[in-house]
C-alpha cells in the first residue's frame, strides 16, 4: 500500500534512499588505515600547493586534542576511542554519532581558536595554501556557545594560522540535515544576521536520508540573499537521485560529494553541462564504504566526463586521512603526474567561496609552483 505523502519537514523515510550497505561489522572499529588509502611509499609532496573546500572543523580534531579538552571540562568520552586510542565508529550512523560525541569538548571560542590553528597549521606543513572549514553551529549552541562566539574564536586561530604559516581560511557555516528545516532556517538567519568576513558561504551536511530536501530551499533562499555561496552533501549515503533532487531544490553549484552521481549518465552529463563542482573525499568515501576501494573510486571518471572534481579531506582523523595523503594517494593509484593533481587544485582555486582578489592571489601561488598549462595567468581584474 502506498504511504501517505509526507508533509515538508516530515522526517524522512530512511528506507527511500537506496544506501549502499557496508561490510558487516560487530564493533565500533573504523577500518584500518591501509585498508582506506593505500600507504603511499612516497612522502605526500609538501610543495605541490593545495586547496581544501570540504573539511569539517569539529570532524578535524585531532582525539589527543579532543582528550584533553574532555579533560579540561570534566567530560566522560568512554566509548568514543578504539584501544588504539583512535575515533571508534563502523559505519554512516555510528560515523556521525562518534563526530558528535568528540564535538561537544569544544566549548568556548579559545577551544575553536585552537582547533582552527591546530588544523590550519597542519595542512599548512602538507603544501595547503587555502582551505574552508565547515562549523556546525547546533553543536556549539548545545555547549551553550552562541554563533557570534562560535566564529569569532574560529577566526581568531585562522587570524593565527595565517600570520604564521600563510595559509588561507574561509568559513562556511553548515546546516545538520537530520536535525531539520526549522532548525536550518534559524541557523540560515544566524549567519545573515551576524556577518563575519571569514564566513563567505553556506551549506548542509549531516544524515541525507532523512527529511526532503526540498523542505530546506527557505534555508537556502535566506542565505543566498545575503550574497553567501551554497553548497551541500548530497550523493554520498544516497545515491544519484539525491543529487539531482538537491541540485533542482536548491541553488547550489557545488555539492559535497556527489560521487554516487555516477551511477547515472544523464546526470554526469548534467553536472558537467552546468559546470557543478563536485568536493570530492575520496579517503573518506572508503572508509564509510561508499566505494570499496580508491582504485574503485570514480573520481577520474567523473574528471574524464568533464565534471569539475576537487580533493578534500572531510574529517581526516577519522579516516586516517590528510590532505597530503589525499593527494599522494590519488597520484599513486591512479598514476597521476604533478600537472594532473595541481589541475584538482586550480579547479578549487575556481570554485572556492572568496573574493576575486583572493582567487586571483591563489591562483598567483599555484602559478608560482607551476605556470598553468591552459594558458594565460588568471585575470586579476
Ligand atoms: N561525510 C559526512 N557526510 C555527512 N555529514 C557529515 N558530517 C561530517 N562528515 C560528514
Ligand atoms: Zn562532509
């Protein structure tokens, strides 16, 4: 019998998203880190500049970080952390359930400041030259932070990681699907009604099976007329059905993930017609059983198709992943030269959430290392 239609802003019926399952598994133990990337023999290249659009800031704390600060607040994190002292988690669900329990250490803007340098700093040493940091603004307002707060100490430690180490960052604050319209809506005003010139975008990531995600185009329509950029997760739990859904919902042209749009050539053809920029994470993706393995991956058969691929890291520590082993993974399974991965690089360059005199300083850096093979600089006016 059909089910009656749901209202917008029901919860959604998880069973309607055709998720891939993954290996079964009977303990909250991540794969092991040969298992996702392969374990390049060579050192990932410092000096090859890259650019991360998608990484997830509470998703990039570092467990001897987030024990530390557990302890400093008095907070009980059993159950969060393998023997081997790594985030424990299985699969999606219990992925966002580690995610959530490891961000509630953070809790005043000197807590995001540090993990905002900590973070900037280590890409930094990897050869990132620009990276944007999603926030998740309803877990800091549970640890009573409010969002001015939340943004300010993020900045101030991009304002350090800068100074320091010349490194670039924008922020984009995120709306958590499976937390719901309303709540998007509230988070969309948030950032409208408390400008910041590191936050240059809005977004959703969180659990894509749940709600329609037509029910957050309000959302999206507030910060778009604020002058925010937009992107959101979609084709990573689903498959390409969500993509298409959230590209006709909302007015993106990047889209967190997206990989599962391969499953359907009208769409690839779609995505490379219109020139969407797809954040791709590739360690991530085998980690959380979205592809079996890296050499599976259809990363370069979505570039080869003409869709606009990027590289990130989403939440490296748990995926044993960093940008430098990204990139060196990427170039070693699928025998990529250092003209391919810097194309990955200036692709972000194009579609990264800042101003033109940004961009173009950029794309000044990534010229300096090696002159663009398409041509002609990037315009600076
Ligand atoms: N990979 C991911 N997918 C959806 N939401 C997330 N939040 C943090 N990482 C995520
Ligand atoms: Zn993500």
């Amino acid at each position: 019998m059909d089910r009656p239609p749901r209202r917008p802003g029901q919860a959604a019926r998880p069973a309607r998203c055709a998720a891939r399952r993954r290996r079964a598994t009977f303990a909250a133990v991540p794969p092991p880190p040969e298992a996702i990337l392969p374990l390049s023999p060579r050192l990932p290249d410092p000096a090859l500049p890259k650019l991360e659009l998608h990484c997830h800031l509470e998703g990039a704390a570092p467990p001897d970080l987030v024990r530390r600060l557990a302890a400093r607040h008095g907070i009980d994190l059993s159950g969060l952390f393998t023997p081997a002292g790594g985030y424990a988690w299985s699969d999606f669900t219990s992925f966002i359930a580690a995610y959530d329990a490891a961000a509630q250490v953070f809790r005043t803007p000197e807590d995001f400041a540090e993990l905002a340098e900590t973070y900037l700093a280590a890409s930094a040493a990897e050869g990132v030259i620009y990276t944007e940091v999603f926030l998740s603004p309803d877990y800091a307002a549970r640890q009573g932070l409010g969002y001015a707060d939340y943004v300010a100490g993020v900045a101030a430690g991009m304002d350090r990681a800068e100074a320091a180490h010349g490194i670039v960052g924008r922020i984009i604050p995120l709306v958590e699907r499976h937390f719901g319209p309303d709540r998007a809506r509230a988070a969309a005003e948030a950032a409208v009604n408390n400008p910041h010139p590191r936050v240059t975008g809005f977004g959703m990531a969180g659990d894509e099976r749940m709600f329609d995600v037509a029910a957050f185009a309000p959302a999206f329509a507030i910060a778009a007329e604020a002058g925010l950029s937009l992107t959101a997760h979609a084709g990573e739990v689903c498959g390409a059905d969500s993509v298409r859904a959230t590209l006709d919902a909302l007015p993106v042209r990047r889209i967190g993930h997206g990989v599962r749009a391969i499953e359907d050539p009208d769409l690839v053809r779609r995505l490379a017609a219109d020139g969407i920029v797809l954040e791709v994470n590739p360690g991530s993706n085998v980690a959380l059983g979205v592809f079996p393995s890296l050499a599976e991956h259809p990363l370069l058969r979505l570039r080869d198709a003409g869709v606009k691929v990027t590289i990130s890291s989403d939440d490296p520590p748990f995926f044993a992943t960093s940008m430098g082993r990204e990139y060196a993974a990427v170039a070693e399974t699928f025998k990529l030269d250092e003209a391919a991965l810097l194309a990955f690089s200036r692709t972000a360059a194009d579609a990264a959430f800042c101003d033109a005199a940004t961009r173009a300083q950029l794309h000044a850096r990534l010229d300096a290392f090696a002159p663009d093979p398409a041509g002609a600089p990037f315009p600076t006016s």
